[in-house]
C-alpha cells in the first residue's frame, strides 16, 4: 500500500509537470526564434538540431483536421487531468505511477500550448529568416491552428539496404528518424513507465482500496 500523503502526491505530479512544460516551451521558443525553419546544427554525430514545424501528432505524424487534433488533444489532457487529481486524491499508488501519468498529461499540454498560441504570438518567415515574437493577433496563424516546433533528431545509425532484397534494395535506411521535442518524449517515456512497470494500476477505480493494497 501507497505510504505517501495526497498533498506530497500532488506536489510531486504538479512539479513533474511544471518542469516539463516550462523546459519544453523554453528550447521551442529558443528554436523558434534562432533557428531558420529546416536548419539542422550537428552537436554529435548522432545528435542534431533541426527545426521543423508539423500540424500532427508525436513524432510528426497526421490525423485528421489541425482543428480537430487540438480539440482532441485539448479532451485527452481534460481527462487526464482529472484521472490524475483522482490519483492523489485517493493516495493509493506508487510514486512512479503518479510521475508517468504527469509527464503524459504534461506532454500532451506542452504540445496544445503550440497549437493554441503559437499562430497568434509568432511570424513564420522563409529561410533563411528566423521568426520573431508579434503583438498577439498580428501572427501567422489563429487560434488552435499553430504550428507545433519540433527540433531533437537523433540518426543513430544509417546504411544501405543491399541490392539483392526485394523492394528495398539499394535503398538507403537510416534510424532514428523522426524529430521530434521534449513534450513528445515526455509522453512516450510515460507511457513506457506505465506499461512496463505500472500497467497493473489501470483500469482500477481509486475511492476504495483494492484487493492487492490491503
């Protein structure tokens, strides 16, 4: 059984998610307003810098209308939110269970926070321009329809397929490929925590103790 106080749960989730969402928009807006859309600074050779701006989901991917991907991202973080207050509230479980499921809701905000504000706040010029902070309203955008800054581009590894294999022979490969931000790693290290360690907690109603607490 949890040993932890609800006000120590809560003051651990809301400091996770205060520094991920800080942290996240501090490197956007550094990016946002150094960096030329598509320059790419090498720190390592498999560490990179590269910004790039996307309509979609983690890691760049599309899903339906940036309107409704907002609206979407907006209900997943609503209910997170609540899921979590729920969480503390009943003081049930481990630590890191309340940590992942922080980091995913504050993911999710970091990435809304783009969305939301982004297009009414910032200019988007054309390379090699770098883009400034506007009176609000006077941005390249509106509202819920921002574009999300993403900048961490880690290839680890690349070759070329050989010749003989079907489709993809002769191709070139590279891994990792996606650029993706801080939000977007929050998210997925949460949802990694809790299937790896915590997937036992789902699914539960947290007003009375379990079976397994007692």
């Amino acid at each position: 059984m949890n040993n932890i106080s609800s006000k120590r749960l809560a003051a651990v989730a809301v400091v996770t998610a205060a520094a991920v969402i800080v942290l996240d928009q501090l490197m956007k807006f550094w990016v946002k307003t150094n960096f030329y859309l598509g320059e790419d600074v090498e720190i390592l050779s498999w560490f990179h810098l590269r910004f790039i701006q996307n309509n979609g989901m983690a890691f760049g991917m599309e899903f339906g209308s940036k309107l409704m991907l907002t609206c979407f991202r907006i209900g997943l973080v609503s209910v997170l939110t609540w899921y979590l207050a729920r969480l503390v509230k009943a003081a049930l479980v481990p630590v890191g269970y309340i940590v992942a499921v922080a980091l995913v809701c504050a993911g999710a905000l970091g990435n809304i926070i783009d969305c939301v504000f982004y297009g009414e706040i910032f200019t988007n010029p054309y390379p090699p321009e770098v883009a400034t902070t506007v009176e609000f309203g006077h941005g390249y955008g509106t509202w819920f329809h921002g574009l999300v800054v993403d900048m961490l581009y880690f290839p680890l590894f690349s070759f070329q397929w050989p010749q003989w294999i079907p489709w993809v022979g002769g191709t070139a490969f590279s891994f990792f490929d996606p650029v993706f931000n801080l939000a977007d790693a929050a998210i997925t290290v949460g949802m990694f925590m809790v299937i790896l360690f915590y997937s036992k907690y789902l699914g539960r109603k947290w007003y009375a103790p379990s079976a397994d607490d007692k």
